[in-house]
C-alpha cells in the first residue's frame, strides 16, 4: 500500500502521522498562533522533529460556521506558507488542506505533494481534474453541504452505509479523471452528531472494504472536549485515546495537532499487533 510523493514511494502498511499547521486566523484549536514566518517556521521544525510523515497547511478554517474565505485570499495565504516550509525544509511532504482546484494547483507547483480535499471534489468541479492533471495523491472526505451548512446536514438513515455508498461514487469519478493514490477521510466532525461520530468510529473497520487506506483526524475535536465538557486544549488525552481506537480498526494515517505523542501511539499500537 504505497503513495507516490513527489517520486518518493510511501509505504502505508506501517500507519504514518500527518501534522495540522494551519495559516487561519480562525482555526478552533490554533488559530492565529502561527502568524509571522518564523513562529510558522518553529512550528513546521517542530513537526519534523517529532517525527512527523506528512504536514497538512490549512488556509481556510473548516471549522463548523467558519468565516467564508475568498479564493485569492486563500491562495495568497496558502502558497508563500509551503514555499517557506519547502525553502528551509526540502524533503518535508507537504499535503495542502483545501477544497479548490485552483488553491491545490498553486500549492502543488509551489512544492506541495498531497491534496488534502475536504469535500471529496464535491465544492469544485475543476478539483478532481487538477489533481488528475498534478498526478499527485488525492485525500476525499466525508462531508454534506459547506462549512457553513454542514451542521444542519445530519440527518442519515444508515450512516456508515451511505458514507460506504459516497466513496465509491466519488472513488468512480476520482479514477476515471486520472487519480491513482486515493485516501479516504470518515470526516468526523464534519456533517455528524457526536453521537454519529462515534458510531462511525466504532463500525470505522468497515471502511477497509474499499481497499484504500484510511485517514483518521479526531484531533481535539468537539467530539472529545464536548463528551467531557473540557476545553480544546484539554482535549489530547481524549485524542490519543481515539486514535489508538482508529489505529487498531485500521487507520493507515492520522492527522493530528501533537505530533510526538501520535508518533508514540502508532509505534505502540505496532508492537500490540504484531
């Protein structure tokens, strides 16, 4: 189970960590923090240094009711963020968390390798070209509506089901406009109760029948701090307690804020199954 980056083959059978560095003002968890170069340059070095596989830069909060971003800005945001990680860190796999074709070109012929797409080519009907065109990996989420919209579009009959039915339709699209590495995104938090995210959790092994593998992004999310009634920056216990869950149903990367303590939960969970 291999992704091609930028030449470089990735092997996925052995779970890798993807690290959040967000360029948003607005982000729920660590927005704002990384406003100059170098407090983002910090942070990327950070990353790195506790082990980290792949960074995902976000200029666009997804966050529920976030504030709408034009696509210049996005792109103005987006693009001098992976030219500074690149320009001091060559080798870093840089995966850009957008949901705009134009936003994902940028990225990508400024060295990005990864198109992190929350929307599945659902928000743009130029994304799945580009990547097409790019030959880069593609990461399709879960999601309905908007991150404006989204948390009014929870209403499911067979949740995991009808997720199962929306990766193979858009798996289907993603193949014949040229996509080869697809990873797939449960979403949770996006267009889900708290409690739909923990059924999709629970059942999340399911979603190995589509034979691609799975990212996991649980990360300080409502679905944690709001369970327990603590704040965002209480909430890494809860995370490492849920991707150890994700890890042995199958997850194959996961996303997180806190690098070192995921890299460790992934080399125990390793041991636990061998």
């Amino acid at each position: 189970m291999f992704i091609n980056c930028k030449g470089k083959l990735v092997d996925l059978s052995q779970p890798k960590v993807m690290g959040i560095l967000n360029c948003t003002p607005d982000s729920f968890f660590d927005g704002g923090n990384y406003n100059s170069d170098s407090k983002f340059l910090n942070q990327a070095e950070k990353l790195l240094a506790d082990g980290v596989d792949f960074i995902d830069i976000g200029a666009y909060s997804s966050k529920p009711n976030a504030e709408f971003v034009s696509e210049e800005e996005e792109i103005a945001r987006m693009v001098p963020a992976v030219e500074l990680v690149i320009k001091h860190f060559p080798d870093a796999l840089i995966s850009v968390d957008t949901f705009r074709g134009a936003v994902a070109k940028a990225a990508v012929e400024s060295g990005a390798a990864i198109v992190n797409d929350i929307a599945a080519g659902m928000l743009d009907d130029k994304m799945l070209e580009t990547v097409g065109q790019l030959k880069v990996p593609y990461i399709m989420m879960h999601m309905r509506g908007n991150p404006q919209t989204m948390v009014k579009l929870t209403q499911y009959e067979d949740i995991v089901g009808e997720m199962l039915l929306y990766f193979s339709e858009r798996v289907d699209v993603a193949r014949k406009h040229g996509i080869d590495d697809i990873i797939i995104d449960p979403g949770f938090g996006f267009a889900k109760t708290l409690e739909q995210n923990y059924e999709v959790l629970n059942k999340m092994e399911l979603f190995n029948m589509t034979e691609l593998p799975v990212l996991a992004g649980m990360s300080r999310k409502s679905m944690i701090y709001k369970l327990l009634d603590i704040a965002p920056q209480e909430a890494l216990n809860g995370t490492t307690v849920l991707n150890t869950i994700a890890l042995q149903k199958g997850a194959k990367i996961l996303r997180v804020h806190d690098v070192k303590e995921a890299v460790e939960t992934v080399k125990i969970v390793n041991m636990l199954m061998r």
